[in-house]
C-alpha cells in the first residue's frame, strides 16, 4: 500500500488562512487594557491534614493542581514568546501604521488626502508581506511534517496513521516583526529621500504607488550588506537615469518620479536604464526622449525585454521595417495602444481614472490589498503570444494577398494596423 498523502483539500490550510486574515487587523494589533477586578479580603483560613478550615467551622477538601500536559505547555510556551516579541515589535509596526505615516507626511506640507492614501498603501503593503511569508512556512512547516510522518522506504500493509509533530503550529503574527525592525525603518527611508532632494509629496507619491520603497534598507541598519541599498538605487534612478543619461532638470526629474511606479526600486530603475540604451542603440537619442515628459514615465516602465521581443518581431520576416527606423516608431504616442498589447505596464502602474504620466502626484491608483496578495500576472502571456500571430497573420496577408511590399511604411502611419482583424476589417472591402 502507498503512503498516505496529503489531502487536495486541506482544511487545515483553510482554517489557517482564516486565522492569518483575522490576526492582520489593525485592531487586534493594540488591544485595550483590562482593569484590573476589585480585591475582596480574604478570610484566614487554617489547614489541617488535608482540609481547609475558615472561621465559618467548615472545610473542604484541597485538591492537587493537575501538573500541565506537554501540549498545554507548548500552547503557553508559544503565548510567551508572542507577547515577548509583541512588546519588541509593537514601536516598529507603530512607525508603518497608516495614521503615523499620514502625520508624517502631513508634518512635511502633504495635503491630507495623498498623505492618507500613501499611509494606506504602505499599510496594506506591511499586511500583504507579512501574510505571504507567513502562508510560505505554513506550507513548507506542513510539507515537512507529511515526510517526516511517513517513512518513504518502509513498506506497509495498512495504511499507516499520520502522526502530527508538536511543533506543527500557526506562526505569531509579531514572530517576523522584530527582524525586519532591525533592517527598516520609515524615518531612516524619509530622512534619506529628503536629504537626496525630494519633497514631502514626492515621497508621497512614492509610497502610493510604490508602497516596498519605505521598507528598503538604508545604511546604517543592521540589513546593510545583504542587498542593494535605497542610497544605490537612488543614485542610479535619479541621478545616473534622470539627471544623467537624460539631463533633466532637478524638477522634472521629480515629477517623473511622482508619476513613474517602481522606479526607485532595484529592478525598476535597471530597467529604466535599460530601456534608454536600448532606444538608443535605434537611433533615439536622450534628448529626444527628455523632451516628451508626458509619456516618458511610461516609456521607463516598459519591460526592456518585452521591448526587445517587439524589436525583433518588427525587424524579422512579417514586417520587415528597418532597425533605423524602429526606435523614432517605438517613441511615439501612437504606439502607445500597440505597446499596450505587447509590452504591458506593471499592474499597480494603472488605475480606473487613468495611468501614469498623465496627472500629478495622485494620478496613480493605490494599489489595493488583493493585487499584493496577487501579484501573478495569470493568462497575460498567453495574450501577447496570441497577439504576435495575429500581427504576424495580418502582415503575410497586407504583403501576399493586398499587395503590400513596405508593411512598415504603412506601420509609420498606422500603428495598430496589424491588430486589426483581418476577416472582420479587411476581406470586406475587397
């Protein structure tokens, strides 16, 4: 007989994720204190052999406390060292807390409405993390203990009865808290944005569509050294990226990083910067670029691969449009629905009034809790394949059965001509 596996459905996985979304309320994290109850006097009492007698010339049995079993010891063990690392953690998640951050960024001129809402979001960033690391060792911690249960090499005749460790438990919400304490801080991450030059509704802005900016390291924490720091990731964005490659001014290069999500994060800005060599290997240059301020922070959130694939699709057998010309088409504003299908922005880079670029420090929507939960991008590639075969379907058909030879001159002027459906939009007329 086979080992008994794990269930499909386990409904000890569902029980814990009902626990892990009551225990991340914000208001479990400061519970009220109880009074104390009032204390009555107590009579003298008198113990003989083994009864007890008051005043009242009555007695009754004493009985031996029942010594704890072990279960009930690891229960009392765990409420121990939750309420230990509560009391450590309690100042750090205060600091992340949305009203404190709110009065941060209000002390520092931001109008109550985007400080709210960059409280919001970097509140909701803190839950989002702290459940997903928390689902991750209940897994591996539930992984562990079907193997360890059940020997893999051992035959049996029956199946065997599944023993569950003692240490098979629900983690503490504040067991993680404490060493992330140690490596972030939000004043050190405020302290250091303001000394690099932003405002108060820059970092504002930031922290509503990029809510992980206020948990990077900064040196001088105890994390530093094991990653990039936000000092180096700011060098690269605003002063390598913006200021250097592109020669902005102090304040444009400000706004575009008010409309411009994951940019000052460590892939975000290497792959600013490499869109910008890539556009300027086509004969694109910076200048150029610096000048359309309106659409350059969503030129900077494209993928440079996705970028590249397009590239290669536009150079190759179904258009054959000339590498010169590819970067000055790829720049325009009327690729932009074309960029849209094949060259997607980030999921917290749109919202429902709009997208980045197009407004100022509030024009990017807070991303909301179910899209940290969900960061997986289901059925998006999937799209753009499809997409790609019908370019390529559409410019066989504009070449061998229109007539067509320069399918990328008649790009330049239409660049969503290869979306078209060809059976519904084009056989018609012919």
């Amino acid at each position: 007989m086979k080992p008994q596996t794990a269930p499909l459905v386990d409904s000890t996985l569902l029980r814990f994720l009902s626990a892990q979304r009551t225990q991340i309320s914000i208001e479990q994290m400061n519970p009220v204190p109880q009074p104390d109850p009032p204390t009555t006097p107590r009579t003298p009492t008198t113990t003989t052999n083994n009864y007890s007698y008051n005043n009242l010339d009555t007695y009754t049995p004493i009985t031996t406390p029942t010594p704890p079993t072990a279960i009930e010891e690891e229960i009392a063990e765990v409420v121990r060292r939750a309420q230990d690392a509560a009391a450590d953690s309690l100042a750090w998640f205060t600091d992340y807390n949305s009203q404190n951050i709110a009065s941060r960024l209000t002390d520092l001129g931001v109008p109550m409405e985007e400080a709210t809402a960059a409280g919001n979001a970097v509140q909701n960033y803190v839950m989002a993390k702290t459940a997903r690391k928390r689902i991750r060792k209940f897994l591996r911690d539930r992984d562990d203990v079907w193997i360890s249960d059940v020997a893999e090499e051992e035959e049996y005749e029956e199946l065997p009865v599944i023993q569950r460790s003692a240490t098979y438990r629900l983690s503490s919400f504040y067991e993680e808290l404490p060493v992330w304490g140690r490596e972030c801080s939000i004043s050190g991450v405020v302290d250091l944005m303001l000394g690099r030059g932003l405002t108060g509704r820059d970092i504002a802005a930031v922290f509503a569509h990029t809510p992980s900016v206020s948990m990077t390291r900064v040196k001088g924490n105890e994390g530093e050294g094991k990653g990039e720091m936000l000092e180096d990731t700011l060098d690269r964005a605003y002063g390598e990226v913006l200021c250097g490659m592109l020669k902005l001014r102090k304040y444009d290069a400000r706004k575009v990083i008010r409309t411009c999500p994951n940019l000052l994060t460590p892939h975000g800005s290497s792959s600013a910067q490499e869109v910008i060599n890539i556009l300027s290997s086509l004969h694109v240059s910076p200048s150029s670029l610096s000048r359309d301020k309106a659409s350059l922070p969503i030129l900077l959130s494209r993928s440079p691969a996705a970028l590249f694939r397009l590239i290669a699709f536009l150079s190759g057998d179904g258009v054959r449009m000339p590498v010169d010309r590819i970067g000055p088409f790829i720049r325009r504003s009327e690729c932009k629905p074309l960029l849209d299908r094949v060259a997607p922005l980030p999921r917290n880079a749109v919202h429902s009034g709009g997208t980045i670029g197009d407004g100022g420090a509030g024009s990017v929507g807070v991303p909301s809790m179910e899209m940290l939960l969900n960061s997986a991008n289901e059925g998006l590639e999937a799209e753009i394949v499809k997409t790609y075969k019908q370019m390529y379907h559409t410019a066989i058909f504009l070449r061998e059965e229109v007539g067509i030879d320069n399918v990328g001159k008649v790009m330049s002027s239409y660049p969503d001509i290869l979306m078209t459906d060809v059976e519904e939009r084009i056989i018609p007329f012919f």
